[in-house]
C-alpha cells in the first residue's frame, strides 16, 4: 500500500525564509495564466486583445482571487468562528482559501477590467476562461505536496490507495487531490483550450468553464473526505458539492441563451 512521501512543505530555505510549496504553486498558476493569454492573443483569437493587457488581467485576477478565496473560507465554511474572532480572518498564513469565494472574487474583478476596458462582463470571461484550469491543477499538486484534503477511505486493494500520515488513522485512503488535478485541471484545460479554439457566442466558452469545473468538482468530491468541521450536509453532499450546483445549472442556462446569440468571439 502507497504512503504519502510527506514532502516538506518549504520548497526553498532562504536564511530565516521559507518559500513554500504552495505559494509557489500560485506562482506557477499566475505565470501559465500570462503565457496562455500572451500566446493566445498573439494568435488573434480572440481578436482586439493585446499583450500589454495581460499585466493588468494578472493584477485584477490575483486581488479577486485572494480576496475572494480567503472571504470565501469564512463565509461559506466557518462564519460562527471568524464572527467570534473577527481578527483571525486577516491570518491568511495559517490557511483557509475556498475556490468558489475565490471564483466569485475574480468575477468581480473582471467586471471591473471589462469597465475599464469598455468590454462586455462575458467577452473578459471567455477569454480567461481557458486559462485558468492549469493554474487550478497547479493549486491542487500543492495540496497533495502538503498532504492536505486527503480522500475518503478506500479499499486497501486499489493500488493506489495511499495512506495519509495526516489523517491519524493509518486507513487507505483516495489520492483525492490528484483527481482534482486530472479532472477539474488538465482535462477541463485541454475541453477547453480545444473549444475555444475557434470563434463562438459570446458567453459559451464561459459557461462551458461552469459545467465543466462544476462538473468534475462536484465528481472529484465523492472520493474527497468533507471537512471534519462541516461532515456531509443536504442530501449527503459536502459543502463544495453544493457550491457546485448553482455553477452547473447557471453554466447550462448561459450556454443556450449564449448559443441564440450571433456575435461569435
């Protein structure tokens, strides 16, 4: 039976310093983000983009993401206890990100750049979209680095069934990090990637990002362990099944009202 090899987090010691593992998996996701979009416009699909516009998504895209992520942990998972100690919530050091407060942080920071840029809210959108899944992968190698949101348990005989030190447990348990990876990254990237290739309504590439990472999160969480704090919620679904819904039934109906439009990308 697999053991997880219990990486050390700090990737990189610099004197007093520790760069870790995971920060610098936000790095990689930020900088595939860039090259992505430099690559695609370069391209000119989608067309009127320019590179030097790539500097400003990242900026915009980063605030939303980290803003969003860490309100998103204390709303959605554990308001009771950031309410009684409202000050915890600025200890981002000691973890706590949620991807759909996250998600929901970039949405608002497009909108903004859409503004700015005299852009419609899904013409900003259909263009991240495709860019974002490698970064989404790249987050979820750092949590199987950390050995963090292991899986449920699992049977022994799965060859992969891997134990998680962390757990406390010594049980057989789903490498459930690196089905996220696989699903809500590498292959939502290459559907992706592959579907915007070529022009489309505006509107349904983003949409086809909300099926899609909706979908395969939503998946990926029956082999995940919910969080101790929370268990299994409505219907036995975790937290971050729930939260996929709502994407999953709005990805569908923007996808045909996307697919009456005629204003192709």
């Amino acid at each position: 039976m697999l053991v997880h090899p219990q990486f050390d987090p700090v990737a990189i010691h610099l004197g007093p310093v520790g760069v870790h593992w995971y920060g610098l998996m936000y790095l990689i996701g930020f900088v595939l983000f860039v090259m992505l979009g430099r690559w695609r416009i370069r391209r000119g699909n989608p067309k009127g983009w320019q590179t030097s516009e790539m500097d400003d998504l990242l900026f915009y895209g980063v605030l939303g993401v980290i803003l969003g992520g860490r309100l998103g942990y204390v709303l959605f998972y554990k308001p009771a206890f950031y309410l009684a100690h409202p000050l915890d919530i600025l200890k981002v050091w000691e973890g706590g990100m949620a991807f759909h407060g996250g998600f929901l942080g970039v949405l608002v920071a497009m909108a903004l750049y859409g503004r700015k840029t005299n852009r419609s809210f899904f013409q900003v959108t259909d263009f991240i979209a495709p860019l974002v899944p490698l970064g989404l992968a790249a987050g979820r190698i750092g949590n199987f680095i950390n050995g963090e949101l292991w899986g449920r348990v699992a049977d022994a005989a799965l060859p992969w069934a891997m134990i998680f030190p962390q757990a406390h447990d010594g049980l057989p348990r789903h490498p459930s990090q690196l089905y996220n990876f696989a699903l809500e990254g590498v292959l939502l990237f290459i559907i992706l990637w592959s579907f915007s290739a070529k022009p489309r309504p505006t509107g349904q590439i983003s949409a086809l990002f909300l099926m899609g990472y909706g979908g395969f999160r939503f998946v990926a969480e029956f082999a995940r362990e919910p969080d101790d704090f929370l268990g299994l919620l409505a219907m036995n679904l975790s937290m971050g099944q729930l939260l996929c819904l709502p994407m999953i039934i709005f990805g569908l109906a923007l996808y045909f009202w996307s697919s009456r439009q005629q204003n192709p990308l």
